[in-house]
C-alpha cells in the first residue's frame, strides 16, 4: 500500500508496485494468522501527545 507523505519519486513508484502483488488464500491466511499473533501492549503514543490528536498546529 502505498504510504501517504512520500516526498521521493523512488519512493512513490516503488510503493505503488505494491498494488501488483497478489497473495493466495494459503499466503494470506498465514499472514492474518501471524499478525492476530502479534500482542499489542501500551498506547501509541504518550497521553499529552494523544491529547492532541487531531488538531492542528497554531501558525507560525
């Protein structure tokens, strides 16, 4: 999938190849599999960094 914000036309063109690949049902049930594996702990980010979620930065 391709990552929003990419600044490198490198970057762009290889992250579109992505839209030609294709898994099998056998390669993405193994993939859904290993991600359901992975345990998530904590937040994402620190509460006074969260709190400001969503909000735009006052102008310079």
């Amino acid at each position: 999938m391709p990552i929003p914000g990419t600044t490198k036309i490198a970057h762009m063109e290889q992250n579109l190849g992505a839209a030609a690949i294709h898994f099998t049902p056998d390669e993405l049930t193994k993939i859904n599999a290993d991600v359901d594996a992975v345990h998530i702990q904590g937040a994402r980010l620190p509460p006074a960094i969260l709190s400001m979620s969503g909000v735009e930065a006052p102008p310079k």
